[in-house]
C-alpha cells in the first residue's frame, strides 16, 4: 500500500497520513476536509489555553505594577537628608527599600514581557486560521518546493504522482478573503473616492501552515550542592 504524509495547519501538529490510491481530486477533497477538521480542533484548544493564560498574566501584572507603586512611595517617603551616613540601621532600611523596589520592576518587566509573548500567540493563531476561511481549492507540494499541480488531471490516480511514504505540504489555492474595509468619508484633496483596492489573488498558492510562538522555557531550579561521600565535615 502506497502512503503519503501530509503536513498543515500549526508547525506542531503531526503530518496526518493518507493513502493516494485514488484519483487526484478524490484525494485533494479528503485533504481539504480534514486540514480544517483538524486545524480548527486544535485553534479552539490553544485559543482557550491562551485565553487563558492572558488573563492570569493581566492579573499578576496588575498586581505586580501595584506592588512596584507601594515600593516606590516607600523608599521615597524613606529618604531623609537629615539621617547620618554613619546611621547603620537607617543605611540598611534604605538599601532594603531600594532593592524591594528593583525586584518589583523586574517582576514587572518579566511580566511584560510574557503579556507580549501570549499576545503574539493570539495573534499567530488568529492569522494562521484565517489562511483556511472560505476554503475551496488545495493542491500539494514537496516541501520547500512547488505545487504538483494535481488538479490540472483530476482523473489521475495520485499515487502515480506521489511517492511512498514522502511528505506534503497542502496549499491554499486563491487568496483567502480579505476583510471588508473601513468605511472613510472622501478626500477632497483626492478628489473624491479613492480607487478600490484588487480583490484576493486567485492564482496565489499559499502554504496551509504557520508557526505559533512557543511557550517561555522555564529555567530548571537549581540544585543545592550535594557533599561527596566521605567528604570531612
């Protein structure tokens, strides 16, 4: 039996497998059908995961700026030009407050920065699900290569075209839609309506995959220093 992988929709998802023993457009109608199927199942679970995950990030940042606020009046309100440099104590309540306070603005920082990172994951899976909106026509292509072309000769059986076990890229065949435009009042300098933009190309093939910024790698705690065996005390 002939068999063929067959990669779309995230870059982690699995190529799914397919056997081409068929006419070409009897395969490339499967393929359509479960690419969406498929990639539309795992969109609903990531979204819901970095749903999720952006609003825990909104609540610890909201409480991280919070935290940060208190630590900036404290040490301000600490600061008297009165207080003797040899003041031991005073010194030290100073550097503690100043050091609360800088821990506060990393936390902050760091939070930031993942808010922007759970943000681009929305993003990426937003635009990669809209490349299957409204679609119709897919055909192939070797990785990095171009498209086979399979629905020039729907007739075909595929696996004439197709090798063993070889893995697929499907394309989008036509441009997704694009969304409807904003509507403006008319530029008098213009001289009036500005010309329509061109619709979606239909000729464009369009890889059916996209990438979603991975999850931050947690840095592994470190361990304490275990003593050798025999080692004096």
């Amino acid at each position: 039996m002939v068999l063929i992988h067959v990669k779309y929709g995230e870059a982690s998802m699995a190529p799914a497998v397919f056997n081409p023993d068929c006419e070409s457009a009897t395969l490339l109608d499967y393929v359509r059908k479960r690419c969406v199927k498929d990639t539309e199942a795992y969109a609903r679970g990531a979204d819901a995961r970095v749903s999720a995950f952006i609003g825990e990030v909104a609540n610890d940042l909201q409480r991280a700026r919070a935290s940060l606020d208190r630590c900036n009046r404290n040490a301000a309100a600490e600061v008297d030009p009165e207080v003797d440099a040899e003041d031991a104590d005073a010194q030290a309540e100073k550097e503690a407050l100043a050091a609360a306070a800088t821990q506060a603005a990393a936390k902050v920082e760091e939070l930031e920065q993942l808010e922007a990172l759970r943000t681009a994951q929305k993003d990426a899976l937003i635009s990669g699900v809209g490349l299957f909106e409204g679609l119709d026509a897919v055909d192939l292509q070797e990785e990095g290569g171009a498209a086979l072309n399979l629905r020039s000769d729907p007739k075909r059986n595929a696996k004439d075209v197709l090798g063993h076990r070889k893995t697929y890229v499907v394309v989008r065949v036509g441009a997704p839609p694009r969304p409807p435009p904003e509507p403006r009042e008319p530029n008098a300098e213009e001289g009036g309506d500005a010309e329509p933009e061109a619709g979606p190309d239909p000729d464009a093939i369009i890889p059916l995959t996209f990438e979603v910024p991975p999850d931050p790698v947690e840095e592994p705690a470190a361990e304490a220093p275990v003593a050798e065996e025999g080692a004096a005390e």
